[in-house]
C-alpha cells in the first residue's frame, strides 16, 4: 500500500473512531418493544449504557422493568416486536440466552429459582467453565482461591458452597449469592433487577458494597429498583423513570430523592402537558 493511501486510510480511521469506539463499549437498547403473547410491555425503549457507568431505573410496578431484564436476557416467553440491542457494537437479539453471557451479559434475578442437587460452588465454577474458550479448563486450586476471597468479601459462610443453590435460602441469602455470581463471571454489564428486595439493611449494605468494588471502567450496571433506598449505598452516575414500557424522565440521582419525596405521580403529572399537545 502506499504512502497516500496510508494516510488516507488513517485519515479516515480518525473520522471514525470518536463514533465508534462508544458503541464498542455501550450497552445500546434502541426503540426495544417486546411483550408476553399479543401483549404489548415495552413500548419503544431506548437507553445506552457506557461501560464504567452505573444506571438506575424506576418506576411504579408493572410498568415492565422486569420484562426489560428478563427481555435483554432472551427469556423465553418475552417476545421481541421492534428494535435493536446491541453490546459493545455486537447485536444481541438473536442470540440464545448463553451466547449473550458469554458475550459479557449478566442479569440478577428479583426472583432468583432453586436449583436442588447443583451446590453452589459446582454451579459456578461450571458458569465460570462456559465462560472460557473450548479447550482451557478451570484450575481447581485458584478457582476456590477466589470464590473463598469473593465470599469472604460479601460475608457468605464458607459452609454455604456445598449448599443447593437457592434452596431453602432466605431472601438475602439469595442475593448475595446473586452478587457472588456477579463477582465470579465478572461480566461487562450487569442488570440487577430489584436486587434490594426483600434485604434487611445489613444485607442491603453488603450487595451494595459488592456492586460498588466491581464498579470501574470495564464494567457498565443497570440498577432496577423500586425504591430509593438501594442508590443510598450504589450512587448512579444516571437516573432513569419508567413509566408505560418506556423511559419517561431522566437526571442525576437528585431524580430517585424527588421521587421518593414526591411519587411517581409527579412525573406523570410533569410530563401531562407535554403529552396533551
Ligand atoms: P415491573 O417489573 O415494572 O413491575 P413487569 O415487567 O414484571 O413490571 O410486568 C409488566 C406487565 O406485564 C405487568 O402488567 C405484568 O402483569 C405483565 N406480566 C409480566 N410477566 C407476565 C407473564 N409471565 N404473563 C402475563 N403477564 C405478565
Ligand atoms: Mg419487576
């Protein structure tokens, strides 16, 4: 190749690259609409998460933030009517659920199911096996070396890795074991669906100190929660309202202290005017 076209190409690569190094590390959700049978839930959503941002959803029940996780996901029984997903520039919508983990993906549950006869640690350390290349085996030793470290961090009993996953656990046991997953598979994004649920404050500052040491440039989070109390402990870079299947508001985290002094009606109500014209 010669010089000029050289520089032409690098000319041209410099023109590009401030447009596409963003969808290279964004979580981009664009006009999504997706339902269960003929019924619509999302409503053209559009959201973009960079990576090294934590986001936060809200929004009164049944405005269909689970079915925004359970669809980024590729939960079977959601089906997709409209718009893209893509992670870091790959699309992501016709994947299976798997090939979406593996590209980076990971969704905390609100209602996290029992798995009888699988312990936890051969659970993950199988989620942990899928995750590498064909051929590369997890090593024992420094498997449990980490797991060890990871769950002393979120203060699980070492007892707990022979346990059935999920079975019997209590609500916050549940969730930090959602954490300790999170932490395992070190994914690029991370959707928490109503994580704090359910938790006693101690168990709240726990996940939330789980979430905060992931936090950093390699990792993008979506928080979806109902109340404020979670962002008390995981400040968001971002605040989102959902309301209908889409997003409705968003701002700084002085958005989720209005909403907890005011109620999503004044939302609604803000929003009134605009939508009547
Ligand atoms: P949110 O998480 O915001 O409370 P969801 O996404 O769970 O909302 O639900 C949005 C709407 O879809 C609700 O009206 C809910 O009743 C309905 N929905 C959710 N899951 C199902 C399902 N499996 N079958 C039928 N309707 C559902
Ligand atoms: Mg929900």
């Amino acid at each position: 190749m010669g010089d000029s076209s050289k520089s032409a190409l690098i000319f041209q690569y410099s023109l590009l690259a401030p447009l596409l190094t963003p969808l290279m590390s964004t979580l981009d959700i664009r006009h999504l609409s997706a339902g269960i049978g003929d019924r619509p839930i999302l409503k053209d959503f559009s959201l973009s998460i960079p990576k090294g941002e934590v986001h936060a959803i809200m929004g009164p029940n049944g405005t269909g933030k689970s079915t925004l996780a359970k669809a980024l996901a590729g939960h079977e029984d959601y089906t997709i009517t409209g718009g893209e997903v893509f992670l870091d520039g790959q699309p992501l919508l016709g994947l299976e659920p798997d090939a979406r983990a593996r590209l980076g993906l990971f969704l905390a549950f609100q209602y996290p199911c029992e798995i009888p006869g699988v312990s936890i640690a051969n659970f993950l350390r199988a989620a942990v096996q899928a995750r590498l290349p064909e051929g590369e085996e997890v090593a024992a030793t420094a498997y449990y070396k980490r797991l060890h470290e990871k769950m002393d961090l979120l203060k699980i009993d070492r007892k707990f890795t022979a346990r059935s996953l999920n079975e019997g656990f209590s609500g916050g046991e549940r969730k930090r074991c959602e954490i300790l997953q999170m932490m395992m598979l070190e994914p690029k994004y991370a959707i928490m669906d109503e994580t704090d649920s359910g938790l006693d404050i101690d168990a709240l500052k726990i996940v939330a100190q789980g979430v905060n040491l992931m936090r950093g440039p390699q990792l993008g989070v979506l928080i979806i929660t109902h109340y404020q109390r979670l962002l008390d402990y995981i400040v968001p870079d971002v605040v989102h309202v959902m309301g209908d299947g889409h997003i409705i508001k968003s701002g700084g985290k002085d958005v989720a202290l209005e909403l907890e002094a005011r109620g999503y009606d004044w939302v609604s109500q803000e929003l009134a005017p605009a939508t009547k014209q």
